[in-house]
C-alpha cells in the first residue's frame, strides 16, 4: 500500500551511490536555482538534499507545489554531489538524491512561527502550538537525550538486581507538606483518591515484603503555587534498598550517576562525591544546595569584630547574628558608583540592610568602607580570614542568623554570575548530609519534618527526641548538582515504636496516626528490616544536562506556570452530568463563572 | 554501623565452604532437634539453612527467642552438610552456616495468615495485609516477572529506534468511550483535569512533531464499573510509527512479543502470527478474541435446514439468523441427564433458547434430538458439514444473527474447558483486521466508534462512509493471545477533513470537535505524515505468562472489584479544608453520609 521508507534522512553516504532509495519527511527548505529545485527533506534524524531537475515536467511541476513543512515521499537515486556543493556539517552532505517519483501525504499551512533552533518566538505561543515547538532541532534533541536518560537508568539498576515496580497513582490521601491532587471516587460516594506525591509508603511496604532492591521511574503530583521550575506533574527516579545504611545508598546513587553522565553526555565523573553536613553548606555557602563549581567561600569575622566600635557589627554579633565575607577576585578597583549599584541590589535581592566592603588596590591600598569605626588590625585581620589580595573586593554583610547566611548565599551567587566565575562545562555533585530532622514552624505552632515523618533520626541524637528536636540529626542526605537539588532520600524509620513517637512528635497523636499511617505501622509488626533510599528528579536532571534553563525545555507536553495546557486548554470545564456522577458540585461562586 | 550483607540467602554453594559470610533476612521456618537450632533464612533470593550450635550459650540463648518472621542478620561460616542432609531442591541445599553471632532488626507478631505458595486464605484478608501477601514466593515471582517484561519491551523499542516520552497523566477530558476519572483544578477554579484513558492524541501529535517512532510503558484509567479482569488504573505498552501500514506495525509488534516470551518464560514463539478477519472470526469462533488453543470452529447449517420443516431452523434462517453446531470429539455418547443439564446451563450462560444435539456412538448410531423434523438426508450433510465422526457429540444453536455467534462461541469455551481440549502450554497468538468502523447504538441514537474516533476507515470503503457506515471496514488489528484481547491499535487519520467528517458520523459536529479536538485537528494542518501505533496490555499479558487468573495477582497493589485498596483504605473521606480549596463541595445526600 505504502512506499517502503529505505532509510532515514541522515543515513546515506557515497558508499549508497546509484543506489534507488525511498526517503520519507518533511520539507524543510526549497530553493529554486534556474528551473531545478532542491529541498532539504527533514526527519527526526537528519537532513538529505533532493533534487528534481526539469527532465520530468509532471514532476517538476508537482515539485513546484511543494512547500515548508509538507510531508511527502520520495523516490530517486543517490547521486554524489560536485565538489563545490560538499557539506561536511551534515552527515549527508556529500550525496543528494535525484527525484524520480514524489509523493504527497499532507499539505501545510505556513506555521505561526519557523521551525528552527533558538527562535525568539514567545512561550506562549510555542507552548500553544507545541507540537510544532517540538519539530525544532534543539527540542527534539532535547527528548532523545531524556530517551537515553530513561534507558540508562533502567540498565544500570537492571544491572544492580533491583526490581522495577510499578506503585499506585490513585492513593490514598495524606496531607503532610504539599497538597494532594484529589480524585473524586463515582463508585464510593464522597471519598477521593489523591495522586502520590511520592510512592514513599509503597516502596517501604515493598522493603517490608521482602522485595530487597526496589527502583521506578514514575510520576508524582503536588498541588502547589507554581513557580518558575516547577510543573504539577513531575517524574522521578524513585528507590529504595533493604538492609542498608547511608553509604550502600550514596554509593549506588554515584554509580548510576556515573553512568548516567557517560551514557547521555559522555562526561566522565569521580565518585566518591564531595560531602558537607547541612551545617558546613550553611556556614560555607548559606544554602544547603550549594553550587560548588565556583569558589567565594564565606569568610566569618564575627569574632574579630565582636568587640568594634562599629555597633552595626558588635550588635549583631552580641545579638547571636553573624558578620560574613566574600572575597570576590579581581574587583578591588570597583568604582563608588558601582557600588553604589550593587548595594541597591543586594537591599533589594537578597533583604540584606546594607552592604560593606573593603577595596584592596594598587592605587589606595586596603579600603574599608566603615574603616573610621573599625581599627587597622581588625580590618587587616578580615582581610587575612578572607583571604583576599591585592585587586580583590571583599563583601561584608552583618546580620541575625541565619537570615545572613541565606542572604550571603545570594550575593555569592550574583557574584558568581556576574564576574563569569562558573565554570560552565563543570558537572559539580555534592552530598548534603546530616540535616536537622524537624524544624519549628511558628506559624502552625509545631514541628515539620524538614524532609518527611519516616526519616529515621540520628541514633546519638535519639535522646534529645523529646526536649531538643530541634537538635536532632537526621539520616537524610540530599544530592546536589551545580547548585540545585536533584535529589533527596534517607534511612527510613522501620521500628513502630519510634514512628509513633516520630508522628507524635509532629503533632500527629496515635488516633490519628492509625487512621492516616495505620497500614505502615501495622506492617513494622510483622518483620521490618532496615531500609532506606531515594528519589532523583527526572526533569531536573535532564534540564541541566540539556543545558536548558527551563523544566519546560525537557517536558513534552509541559504545563505553563498557572498549571495550564495551553495547546489544549486543559484544565477545562466539565458537563454536569460527570459531576453529578461523581457526587459533587461547584461551590456557587464558581457556578457563575461557568454561566 | 551495619555488618555488610556479603551474599543473599540464594548463593552459597559447596565452594564458599569455611568462608565467614553476613546474611540477612526473615526467618522462615524453625527447627529445634536436640538443642540444635535449624532455622531457614529467607529473602527475595532464597533461603539458606542456619545452624546454632550449643556450645556458645548466649548466641543458643538468644537464637530461642526467634520465631517465624523476624528479620535477622547472621554472621557464621559456610559448612557442607551431611550426606543425609541435601537437599537439591534447592540451590544452597549442600551447605549450611554455623552462626557466630547475630542481630535481631526486627521482632514478628504471628501473621494473619502462613508465608507460604498457594493458601487458601480468602482474598480479602491478602489484600488488607497486601504486604505480606507480597512475601508470598509465587506473588514474588509474578513481580520479578513483571520487572523482566518491563526490560524486554524497553530493550525491544530502545534497540528499535523508538523513542520513550512521557505524556502527561493530568490532560483535558474528552468523553468518549468509558468514564474519564477527574481532577478538580485549585487553580483554575470551577476546571478538571482528566486522568488518560489512553495517550492517544499525544502519541499522535509526536508523529505530527516528527518523533517518527515513539513507545511508552504507561498508567491510564478508566472509571468503569469494574468486572473480574479490570482496575481502575492499568499499564499498557504504547507505540506509534510514522509512515507506516499496518504491516508495519503488526510486525514490529511480533518481534517484541518473540522477544517477550523468549525473555520472560523461554518460549520460542513462530511469526507471523496467524489472521482473521473480525468477519471470520464471529463466523468461526462467535468472537473477536477466540482462543484459538483448540477446535470447535462453527459449521453454518443455515443452508441445509432453511427449507427443513423444523420451523425453529426455517423461521431462523428466514429472518436472516443462522444455524450453527460444534462437533464435540469424544461425547457421543453422552446420557440424556448431562445434556438436559447441559441444556439449562447453556440457556443460563449463553442466553440461547434452547440446545439441539447429534450423538455419534456405536449403539444408537447417529442421532438427533429433532430428527423426527428433518429428513435423513439433512442430518447427514449437518454431520458432513460438522466434521463429525464416530463417537463425537454436535451440539447446535439456533437464533437470529450476531446473538447466536455470541452464544455459540460461549458454548464453544465451555466445552473447550470442561473436556480439556486446552492445550495450557500453549501460547496462541492471533491478529483479528478488518474490523467495522462503526456500530450503531440503539441505546444513543448515533454511530459509535468501534475502537476510536481516530481510527482511519479502508481506503476501499470511502464511499460508503456516509450513506451505509455500518459497512466499512476500518483500519484497526487486534491482537489476541490464548483467548484474551492483549493489544489493539490502527493506522490513524492523519487528515483533517478526514478527522471531521469521521466526528461528525460520530454526531460530534464541527463547532463541538474544534473545542474538544481542536488541537488536533489544527496540527493536521501543518503538515501530517501517515501513522499508526498499538496498545498493548501490560496486566493482561503478564498475567498469562504468569499462568495467573486475576489481573491483581501481579499487581503489586490492586484495587477490588469496588475500586477499594483494602490495605490503606483508600479512597477515603478528606477534610473539609481540602474541597474548600479545590471550589468544590460533597452533594448535600453525601454530606449526610459522612457525618
């Protein structure tokens, strides 16, 4: 019935000269030079140039016809290209394919915008017609990299003996941290499923069961306030491994990373990675994801100025807060009004109250910008703690602890791009590690679990569960890469005593505990080994190793940031009759909308 | 902090003899023989024989507390055992470990039920303690199963060239076919996402992208009133090609499934698989899914009794119903009380009016319950026509068409089953083409879909696609194994005149289809190439090969026949705050209910 597709557009070479071929695609370009056409015909793995010469009038006249982004199949022989017409860009681009027999699938319009790499389109309008946005080089490759990502994690724990389960979408719901997505039930009137946040308690249970090494590539669901990068869908690598401690879970997670770099951008790591407890990220950088492919590390001179005249410092340091620098190189002949600016900005970015700085340059030597407060030792002493020579800027900011160290944070981080002092083709891992287990929210008047309530604590910090939470570690570790966090996980709590106590801790009495978590507490009663794992954000990942600064670039069907599908406007309004099966009804505010 | 595991409790042999090994795992069983402790170690792997001896008094101390289903770690040296103590039924079956020292992780209460293969505890009660049910070795080896499936389909299209994108689970709802389940939007207040019944529309704007070849293992959802065999959330393999035919795909289709079986259970499996047509088979096997393991194929007696003066034959075939019979090998002589007992079951599960047999036997000679109706000649030509021999039973139907295939092909499965004409080693595979485009409902007043609105009617039968609908053949290929529907799929419409007069036979006019498959109709503008796919039953398949008999045993967490998880007790009633935010409320009668 069809033409048989002989090869694709990026396969033919000389070696196929005089061979009769069949190619497949789409119209890429056409250009007429002197009665002879030639198009680049476009499929997802390249490009070959076809030619109709004016010997067959009825073909040339159908070729005529021919324009952007028709499909059509060809028909013709390989011919060698002229020497003066080689192009050693494509894969292709010493042959090209005289025409003899063209077909045409389908026509085309001409499209809202050109399909080519790095167009100024808008989003929206991309994301409207996204089906086209996908036809753009960039993108596509784009997915086949996240095609390859996919692959690979699947080898690697494959390899390793862990088994792939597939866990539940419609759950059980069970509001700690973000909103579910809810699911209302037809058949059990006025009960709802909720969409995992994570299949965390499935893949506990499945260690419980016995199953030893689970691994999923699977997707997960919050309800939250969308920001830049973040979508309601997400997918992630989830796992989870019996009878092992922190480092059986770092160790496999280098593993697979390892493979991963080599098998989708053939980038060679070292393993073990880098550490830091959350304490030295936090002293060190002022994030607990700390991008580490630049330096600026902070410098605390706390002490030296504990004592100066210059209240903004001793203040604040009596007060518990802390006076923080970084040496940023090169910067020392800043001019006032640069500074001026920079300060306006760190006010304005980072929340800091002010910004102080000492200037080293040839021209006026060390220059402290509060230096009639602070004695010559004591700006000297700075100088040394920050390491700072001659041509360097040092930044100071003084504040309460710890807004200034996420302040700090931000301005080594605007530095960092600013004075182009990333190294852009590094692939910086980094584990993050010993967190605090809870962390007091004022406004709920409880603790939260910083990363979730089945996070087993530290054991030497067992005894303080009950009076100094705050000061209890967690076996938790986060995997950071290039200043994001691409991943989390912890040893699991697998004891049902110290998971009530945990739940109780949070604010969850036994009532409640059994009513929510029942099923999990049950289940340590009847034989629990000690387990632990953890969940690697698909999208993340591939954005970075895309190079891309969106998740949007790596998704194929994204949502935009008010958890809209623009190409076709879902979420939408539903008929009354699949509400009313569902036993539910719009709250009356909204029904007018809908009128 | 943990003793490392060195090996499972599946792989010490002979050859690890004296070497100090670290297992983990669950205790199975315990033996007590004279103070000697035998305890079986379990894990996902195997087991493994633990010795403790006397002669360390704390260790034997400690080894009595033990019981069924504590997880332990050991710490002993590999021995061989005795002569009188192998057992090669297993693979550690030569050896046993003298423990040195131990470590409880976990204490076990006494199990709702034994973990063990094949209990006759009521379904119920598994699935409430689902995990451990999972710790059952024959569930656990339907889940190895299902993670080796996953790898060979994704090896099989990864090799293939096909690419792997995700689709979205949060989509726009289209209703059509079964019941979308819905996800109220908190954002966009009054709005719904829908779960994917199928990716169908997304696969198909990859190949108007120019994926060319896209496969995904993936969840959809169906909110249907569930039977035996179906969840509310299921897994399929789903694939689209460009520029394809059906050949295309049914082939690429059979090398996956020779892959599947040869990876999954060893089964060399012969391609191509044989066809029907969706006429042939209602006319062979009453069926769209006949299980083709055995005979019994339908002989049409519709022309030897139209004019016979047994008015239940002549007035059926009058009205265009028909005559049929199977030929029962070997039940010739059946006594009179089996086929009146026969006969009520037959009315009672076929719905037929009533049972007409031949019974071929050495004593009565051929014989037929309405002989005194039809002349000898008629009966002979039905036994000709029937295949029947000597000793055989021909059981008939008669009634008006397509309800006597139906029944027929009931009929046929029963006596397939009850007189063991199964081959169950057999793995069948079967292409049924050239289904009807449409059917009409009486229930609707309109034309329905047989597979999908996007299915593309035979080129040969255009012409008839407006005045007589019913009788064009579409575009669409099923594939059946042993009985079971596995997987259907088409080659789509990839033309937007096409696509819109095909929803308007469907009774969706031009206004409704633009706002519900606008996006796709619009990207058919843009230049569309010829494609087509399938949609394979993960569950299904996997419960084949895994010799199961529901869809739940080898999912790890099913669903009831309710849509319940019993385990967790979801879906389940939520907080009021939740509906609050999601502009959402419960009908008033539901209110009540959860009060």
């Amino acid at each position: 019935m069809e033409w048989k597709r002989t090869h694709n557009c990026s396969e033919l070479t000389t070696e196929n000269t005089g061979d009769e071929v069949v190619l497949k695609g789409w119209v890429d370009t056409r250009r007429d030079l002197g009665g002879v056409i030639f198009i680049d015909l476009r499929d997802r793995y390249g490009i070959t140039q076809i030619v109709f010469y004016e010997t067959d009038e009825n073909l040339h006249q159908l070729a005529e016809q021919l324009r952007r982004e028709y499909v059509i199949a060809i028909k013709g022989i390989v011919e060698e290209r002229g020497e003066e017409n080689i192009n050693d860009e494509v894969s292709t681009g010493r042959i090209e394919i005289r025409v003899e027999d063209l077909k045409i699938y389908s026509e085309a319009e001409t499209t809202p915008f050109e399909i080519k790499e790095g167009i100024g389109t808008s989003e929206e309008l991309r994301l409207k017609y996204r089906y086209l946005d996908l036809r753009r080089p960039d993108v596509q490759e784009n997915l086949v990299l996240r095609s390859d990502f996919y692959k690979s994690t699947r080898d690697y724990y494959h390899e390793n003996d862990f088994l792939e389960v597939e866990t539940p979408v419609l759950m059980k719901s069970t509001p700690e941290g973000a909103r579910d997505y809810l699911v209302p039930s037809r058949v059990n009137p006025g009960k709802f499923f909720a969409l995992p946040q994570s299949p965390q308690t499935y893949k506990q249970l499945l260690m419980v069961s016995g199953f030893d090494r689970y691994f999923q590539i699977v997707k997960c669901f919050r309800d939250e306030d969308l920001r830049a990068d973040r979508q309601p869908e997400f997918t992630q690598i989830d796992v989870e491994m019996s009878f092992v401690d922190e480092e059986d879970v770092m160790a496999s997670t280098e593993g697979l990373m390892k493979k991963l770099m080599k098998d989708t951008v053939d980038e060679d790591i070292e393993a073990p990675f880098e550490r830091l407890t959350y304490e030295e990220a936090i002293k060190t950088y002022g994030t607990d994801k700390p991008d580490t492919r630049f330096g600026l590390e902070f410098a605390d001179f706390s002490d030296h100025v504990k004592d100066s005249e210059f209240k903004i410092f001793s203040n604040t340091v009596e007060k518990g807060g802390a006076v923080l620098g970084i040496t940023v190189p090169g910067q020392g002949d800043m001019g006032r009004g640069a500074i001026d600016r920079l300060t306006e900005r760190v006010k304005q970015e980072t929340g800091a109250a002010g910004l102080i700085y000492i200037k080293l340059n040839e021209e006026d030597g060390v220059k402290c910008s509060v230096e009639k407060f602070l004695t010559e030792e004591t700006v000297d002493a700075m100088v040394e703690t920050a390491d700072a020579e001659m041509g360097d800027l040092v930044l100071i900011l003084a504040g309460p602890s710890p807004d200034v160290y996420e302040q700090m944070g931000k301005l080594r981080l605007m530095m960092g791009k600013e004075h182009d002092l990333i190294d852009q083709d590094a692939y910086n891992f980094l584990w993050v590690t010993d967190f605090p287990l809870v962390e007091y929210s004022k406004e709920d008047h409880r603790y939260h679990a910083l990363h979730h309530p089945f996070t087993a604590p530290h054991p030497d910090d067992l005894d303080k569960l009950d009076d100094e939470p705050e000061e209890v570690r967690s076996r938790a570790y986060d995997l950071v890469l290039n200043g994001y966090e691409i991943g989390g996980g912890s040893i699991r709590i697998h004891n049902r005593e110290l998971q009530t106590r945990m739940f109780g801790l949070l604010g969850i009495d036994q009532e409640e505990a059994q009513k929510r978590f029942g099923f999990l507490l049950d289940a340590f009663k009847y034989g629990a080994p000690p387990h632990g794992g953890i969940a690697l954000g698909v999208d993340r990942i591939v954005m970075i190793l895309a190079g891309g600064i969106s998740l949007r670039d790596v998704i194929a069907f994204p949502k935009n940031q008010k958890a809209q599908s623009l190409m076709d406007n879902s979420p939408d309004y539903v008929d009354q009759e699949q509400l009313d099966e569902l036993h539910i009804e719009l709250k009356k505010d909204i029904n007018k909308l809908d009128e």
